[in-house]
C-alpha cells in the first residue's frame, strides 16, 4: 500500500456533515445555526482547536481580500473560520476524498461557499499556478509527509513573492518516538517527524526565509497535561472531532499528549517567507 493510501485510510471516515450536524443539534438545540464558530469545537481538527487556529491566524496576519491556502484542511474548520473572521478567501487542498465531500457541505450550511474553495488533492503536486496565493498555513500536517522538502517547495511555488507560509507543527523530540496510535498516525508507518533543526533546515533548503521559529513546547504543555487528565477522567467531551473521527480519538489524544509531556514530542510555530 502506497504511504498515501495508509494515511487515507488512517483518516477514513463517512457521513460526516450529517453527524457533525446531528451532534451540534443535541449539544446546543434543534435550531442551532452552524456558524463557523459553532462548529468550532467539532472542525478544528489539530491538537490545539480554535484557541490554536487564532495563535496561527496571530502569527499569519490575513489581510482582507487576500487568497489563502490551507494545506490540509481537513474538515474545513479553520478555512471557514479565517475566511469569515478575516473576510479573505481561502482554497483548502486535502488528500481525503470524505473529508473533502464534508467540508463542501458544511460550506454550504454556513453560507461560505462563495469564500471557501475545497480540492481533492495532495499537497506535494499542488493544482495550482504559481504566485496564485498571498499567503499559506498547515496546522499538524507535515508529520503525515514524507517527503517535506517536496512539500515546502510547492508551498513555495504557489505563493506570490513576499507571501508567507505559517506552520503549527509537532516535531520530533529527543526522548524517542512517539506512542501510537496518535491523531495522525496508527502506527509508524504512517508517521514521519523531523527535528527542530531538520524543519529549519528543510525550509531554507526550499528557498524560504525564516521570519519567526519558536518552540511553543513549554508553553503548550500544561494545556495538554490537563486535557490528558481530564479525558482519562471523563471520557470525550460532547463536541470534538471525535463526532467523525470516532471514540478511538480519546487514545489518540491521550497519547499525544504523553509524548509531549515525555518529551517526545515537541510543538513548533513557524513563519517562512518567499523572498521577495
């Protein structure tokens, strides 16, 4: 099986707008209107939710008018989010064809189909001329890629001169892999970390310039210290991505979070720069 036939699969899922629906209406009413912010809580598919898409949206700066990419947009959560937060438009590419069909839908049920284009498609062969975006972000994507600096250069090459990549990443860390399953990955198979220093330099090496790199570890793990605890303690929440994804998101979670806190696992943020 093809690397990207495993991450397909680890990602498959169906019926999901009508489950994300069903699940909104038990949690907040028969008449809740599925705006992007309702929806938040279930469509922000990466470890950090909503509170993580504004951290990047900080750091990225969209100005109104711009054209985004969203490198793996998943349910479209976050794309719906910036593109009516910050009044821009944002075109999301993601490998799987059932989370692409969702993301559709839900555009439609919240009235941003106008703002918000979904491509069936890999990131590493982007269906898009060059210099066609002002500015691009990935949120926990690049630990499904293999070949990063294939993926920095298409992100590179669809991006006008000036314009930025932001990047929220896990990398890595120094106390050995990570434990499986997690979010993104059953097993190692389908998990491909780099190390701080491997990312910069990936980056560079694909023609970009580093304007911001933080390691946001430290300051992101007592937030998962107490989501770890409080999901061992409680179970699921009511609203999560577990509404597709499943009740095995607990495990995956859990174990995120231990590999952060064991150190192996760390949180980068980053913002690269196509020269001008």
């Amino acid at each position: 099986m093809a690397d990207t036939d495993k991450i397909v699969e680890h990602y498959a899922t169906d019926d999901i707008a009508s489950r994300v629906m069903a699940a909104l209406r038990e949690a907040l009413g028969a008449d809740v209107r599925p705006t992007p912010e309702a929806l938040a809580a279930i469509d922000h598919f990466h470890g950090g939710g909503l509170p993580a898409t504004r951290e990047l949206v900080a750091l990225l700066k969209p100005q109104r008018g711009e054209r985004l990419l969203d490198l793996g947009s998943g349910i479209g959560g976050p794309a719906r989010w910036i593109a009516s937060t910050c009044d821009c438009h944002v075109t999301g590419i993601d490998l799987t064809a059932a989370f692409c069909r969702a993301a559709e839908a839900l555009n439609a049920l919240t009235g941003l189909t106008d703002r918000v284009r979904i491509v069936e498609g890999s990131a590493l062969d982007l269906p898009f001329e060059p210099a066609s975006f002002d500015r691009a972000y990935s949120q926990n994507v690049v630990m499904n890629i293999a070949d990063k600096p294939r993926f920095y250069r298409e992100a590179l090459r669809v991006l006008k001169p000036g314009g930025v990549l932001a990047l929220s990443n896990l990398a890595a860390g120094p106390q050995g892999a990570p434990y499986y399953p997690v979010p993104w990955a059953y097993t190692a198979a389908e998990s491909f970390l780099s190390t701080p220093e491997a990312t910069r330099r990936e980056l560079a090496e694909a023609g970009f310039e580093i304007a911001h790199f933080e390691d946001t570890t430290a300051k992101s793990a007592p937030a998962r210290r107490i989501q770890r605890e409080k999901l061992e303690r409680d179970g699921l929440p009511l609203l999560g991505p577990h509404v597709f994804i499943g009740e095995r998101m607990r495990e995956y979670s859990i174990n995120a979070s231990r590999g952060v806190e064991d150190g192996r696992l760390l949180s980068l943020e980053i913002l690269a720069r196509k020269p001008a």
